[in-house]
C-alpha cells in the first residue's frame, strides 16, 4: 500500500528499554529504516541515557533539563507522529515508560500531547508484547483526555513476537513472514491514521 502524506512530517521512536542492544532498540531501528524510506524525518531516542527522576523524588523542571531530558523534549515537541516502542516485563509495562508518561502529564508538558499521533508497540523476546501496549494506550489516552488535549492514538496496536529471531543487533531482519507483515500493516495503518488527523 502506498501512503501518501506531507513529507515534511516528523516521526520520533521511543526505544523505552534501559538495556544495551535491547529488542526494543532492535525494533526502533527497524522503524526508523522503514519510516525513512517513505520520506519521514525518523529520530529515535534510546532510553538506555534515561536519567528521568522517579515520581515522587523529583520533578522535571523546563528550565534544569539534563541534555537527554532536553532531546528527548525537544524531539518531541518538533515531530507529528510519536512511536513508543516498548518491552514487555512480567506480563506487564516496563517501570520506567510508565514514570516518563507520569513526570511529562502535567500543565507543564501537557503541549506534548496536543496535535499529536500516538502509535504503539509492545516487544518481547518470547511470545509477549500485548500487554504492554495495551496498558500504553490506556495511559496515553487518559493523560490525553485529562489535559484536555486533542491527540489520537493508533488503534492498531504492534505485538512483536521473538524479536532476537527475527532482527539482528543493527535492527536489519534475519526473517521473513509474519513479523514482516505485521509491521508493516502497523506502519502504513497509523501513516493512513495521520493523513486523516491532516496535521
């Protein structure tokens, strides 16, 4: 399916995961190479810098940004899509992307969530990756709706199976089949989800 939309608009990944060469980095490179390919300005931010203060212990102050609070902010206020890539730990969301969403839903940064699209997937070196982004997009969408902001959130969730058996360390596929048709009927679904957004 060919997606034609503004080539000027700006995609971030999210690689969620602290771990070196993790499956969720593995992923994210894999988007960003497809996403680059139709045209898209692709940055990917990797989470294994993230020095975001627990909830609770402090806060995240627009004005004493470390530089990889700053990249990321500054990344996500410049792009139109948001990927947020992301492990699946004992069935459920990793710890600290559920931090992040806590410190950024706030009136300070409730700007990241106006005008933009959200899609989401879970990633698993086994046979998980549902639960995760399910638990994202309940997230999202009730910070969304509790800062009274306008964004929209893919509705076709990706679920990646066996990450390691199907990418290598530099996110180029080892694989063919199923993994290959799901991200990509994931990625032109949430480009036909812009379009209609019409940024």
């Amino acid at each position: 399916m060919v997606i034609s939309i503004e080539a000027n608009m700006n995609v971030l990944i999210l690689s969620t995961s602290h771990r070196t060469n993790s499956s969720s980095l593995k992923v994210s490179k894999y988007l960003e190479d497809l996403f680059s390919k139709k045209g898209y300005t692709t940055k990917i931010i990797d989470f294994v810098n993230d020095d975001i203060p627990l909830i609770g212990k402090a806060e995240l102050k627009p004005n004493h940004l470390t530089t990889f609070q700053s990249d990321l902010i500054g990344a996500w206020e410049n792009s139109n899509l948001i990927i947020v890539v992301t492990p699946e730990y004992n069935w459920g969301l990793n710890a600290n992307v559920i931090n992040l969403f806590h410190q950024l839903g706030n009136n300070t940064f409730k700007h990241l969530f106006h005008n933009k699209i959200f899609g989401l997937v879970g990633v698993s070196a086994g046979r998980g990756g549902k639960f995760p982004a399910v638990d994202l997009m309940i997230l999202i969408s009730k910070l969304i709706a509790f800062l009274n902001q306008h964004s929209i959130i893919s509705p076709k969730l990706l679920e990646l199976h066996e990450v390691p058996k199907n990418l290598n360390e530099n996110g180029e596929l080892i694989s063919q089949g199923n993994f290959v048709i799901a991200v990509n009927e994931f990625v032109d679904y949430t480009l036909m989800i812009a379009q209609k957004w019409q940024f």
